[in-house]
C-alpha cells in the first residue's frame, strides 16, 4: 500500500492556518444562516409552499448526503487545500445563481450548488486543521472548530435581519457572494507556504478502499449516526423558528431572527465547552450522550405548552449549550477513528456525511408534521425520538472509542 501517513505529528501547531480554514467554515455556514430570515421573501418572490421553501432550505445538505465521505476520500487523494478552494468556488457561483433565481426550481439548484461547495469546504476545513496541530492541541482545536456553524449561522442571520425589509434577499445573496470571494484571496493567499510542506500528507490508495477502510470503524459510523440525529434537530429549530414567531406572536422580522441566533451562539458556548472538556480527557461518547439528553430535557419543556414564554425562551438557549456539545465531540472523532492519518479526510467527510443528513431531511419533515398536525408542538414526538436515539448510539460507541484509543 502506498501510503504516506506521517503529516498529522506536526512539531508545532500552526495556528495561523487554523483561523484560516476556521473563517472558511464561517463563511460556508454563512450560507446557512442567511436563508431562514429570508424565506417569507423567498416564499413569496418565488411561489414556493411550506414545504418546497423546507426543501429549498435543506437543500444545501443533499451534497454533503449524498457524497461527503466519497469527498472527504477525494480530498485526500488530490490535497486539502485544492478542495477547500474549489469549495469556496462552489458558494460563491451558487449565490450568484441565487441572487437572479427566478423561480423556486432555479432556487434549489443554486442551494444544490452551494451544498456542494459547503460539503466541500467543511471536509476539508476539519482535516486541515487536524493535520495543521500537534498532538497535544488537536481535540481542543477540532472541538473550537465546530464553532463554525453556529458563529457563521448566527452572525448572517442578525445581519440579514438588518438589511431583509429595506434591501431585500437579493442584495443579502450579493453581500454573501462578495465576503465569500473575499475569503477565497485570503485562504489561496495564506495557504500556499504551507501545502507545500504538506505534499507527503496524501493517501495514494484507490479512493474506494479508503471508503471501505474508514466505515469498517464502527465507532466512527456510530459517531456519524449522533451527528445526523442531532442535525435533524438542531437545523430544523433554526429554520423554522423564525416562522414559528411570526405566525404564533406576529414579532418583527429583526425579533424573529434575534432568537435563534442567540440560541446558535448558546450552542457555540456548547462548543467551547466540549472543547475544554476534550482538551482534560472527557471521552467524546460521554459528551454526545450528555449533548443528546440535554436537547430531550430541554424540548420537553419548549413544546411542553404549560410553561410560561420566557421560561420556555430559556430552555430554548439551554438546548443550544447541550446540542453545541455534539458537533465538537463529533468532529474530534475522525482523527480518532481514522484507520491512519492520512485519511482523517475520509473520516471526516464520514461525519459531515452525518450532519448533512440530518440537515437535508430535518427541515421537510418538521414542516409536514406541522402541516399534519396543525400546530408546532406537536413535533415535540419527533425531536424526542431523535434525541433518545442519539443517546443510545453514543453509548454504544463507548467500547469503540476505548478500542481506537488504545491503538
């Protein structure tokens, strides 16, 4: 086999390149967070129904579901840095479709393109970062990583808020277009020196043998599988909570998009709190299983319907600190499972594989149990499930985890 597996055990973390490929996710998931405040608009403009604006806003996932881990074995056969690039290509030509989409069909295809620039960018974000730490600055730096989302989520969604009633989607669509071009010069510029350094850093194996390789881990499936079912929850709050306070307390757009956000930056309190308990020895099963019951606790109370609104607002902040745990403990697993450092690319595309699933299925099947139903707390059921689920696959990763540790 001819595979070069020395570029994790770096001599010094290069922290450097670690803001770099962090601020890239921040702009992928920037492409996230600036589609729930807008799609009344986008509903509107486009003549798209509750359930095609679910799909328009999952759609960006269908990439990352449908081949995150072929991408994140591609990435590491032709180089990190190649694919980041390309990724950050691919947001910025689905925004300029979006931004002159006529109708809902040229919607989706424009988040169609996007999600293959978010899968892109966020495999490959994670394994830049594993291979740009040392040893003993890795789980910290992955778990900060996945601050990634919620910052990027949030921060968009409070700025499209600001400009959506006087300026519209279209404009928040060139803004998005403009900082990703933008980030594109800075990583093409601030990577360059060290790739070169990191041309050993490459699996010269066949691609689909490096597939196998990594899903024969159970541990890393069993992981994947927690960060699918907390996505389902998580992306399906976010997006449809500005909605639900819109028709439930007729707030303002601006209070409507202030809520969730808050809540994404509680989960990336969530984050930083996994990464501090990583960097002391907390074993991730424990953390996803912790992250996991904490969001069913927290949704009782949400969707109870008996609780006073500020208190179930609380709950609301209280399941963005338990759920932040997850994609941090998450995340810190592929270099763990990976079956070689080399393919901590693989591994990775195998988690964002996870978090894409729940986030392409999430959105649409909340809408339609809302539809169903007629009213939102009856998605309570849905959400609990999912929660229970996830912690009976973190502890089942347990002996999993030990195994891959020892070796």
């Amino acid at each position: 086999m001819a595979e070069i597996t020395s570029p994790v055990k770096t001599q010094a973390t290069n922290w450097p390149i670690v803001w770099v490929a962090f601020g890239a996710g921040i702009v992928a998931s920037s492409h996230i967070g600036k589609l729930p405040p807008a799609l009344p608009q986008i509903g509107t403009d486009l003549a798209a129904g509750l359930v095609m604006s679910g799909w328009i806003a999952s759609m960006i996932s269908t990439m990352g579901f449908a081949i995150g881990l072929i991408a994140g074995a591609i990435a590491d056969r032709v180089g990190q840095r190649r694919v980041l690039i390309f990724g950050m290509l691919m947001l910025a030509l689905g925004s300029l479709l979006g931004t002159f989409a006529s109708t809902s069909s040229i919607m989706l295809i424009a988040r169609f393109i996007e999600g293959l620039g978010f899968t892109a960018t966020t495999i490959t974000g994670g394994a830049i970062i594993a291979r740009a730490t040392a040893d003993s600055d890795r789980k910290w730096a992955l778990g900060v990583w996945a601050a990634y989302m919620p910052i990027g989520f949030a921060s968009m969604m409070m700025f499209a808020a600001l400009i959506l009633d006087k300026f519209g989607w279209r404009v928040l669509w060139g803004v998005s277009l403009a900082v990703t071009l933008i980030w594109i010069v800075v990583v093409i510029r601030a990577t360059a020196e060290w790739q070169r350094s990191q041309t050993k850093a490459i699996s010269r194996d066949p691609i689909l043998g490096n597939v196998r390789r990594s899903l024969a881990m159970g541990g890393g499936v069993l992981v994947a599988l927690c960060f699918a079912l907390y996505a389902t929850q998580h992306i399906s709050m976010m997006n449809w909570l500005p909605t639900y306070m819109l028709e439930v307390y007729g707030v303002s757009t601006l209070f409507a998009a202030t809520v969730p956000a808050l809540v994404l930056v509680f989960n990336a309190i969530g984050n930083y709190l996994a990464a501090w308990a990583m960097g002391r020895g907390w074993p991730i099963w424990l953390l996803l299983a912790l992250g996991a019951g904490g969001m069913a606790l927290t949704e009782i109370g949400i969707f109870s319907g008996v609780l006073p609104e500020s208190l179930r607002l609380g709950l609301a902040f209280l399941f963005g600190i338990a759920g932040g745990l997850i994609p941090a403990a998450a995340l810190a697993a592929a270099p763990v499972y990976a079956p070689t450092p080399a393919l901590i690319g693989t591994m990775s595309g195998l988690m964002v594989m996870g978090s894409n699933t729940g986030q392409l299925f999430g959105p649409p099947a909340l809408a339609a149990i809302r539809e169903t139903a007629g009213n939102w707390d009856s998605t309570l059921w849905l959400l609990l499930s999912l929660a229970i689920a996830g912690i009976i696959m973190a502890v089942l990763s347990r002996p999993m985890e030990n195994r891959a540790a020892t070796h």
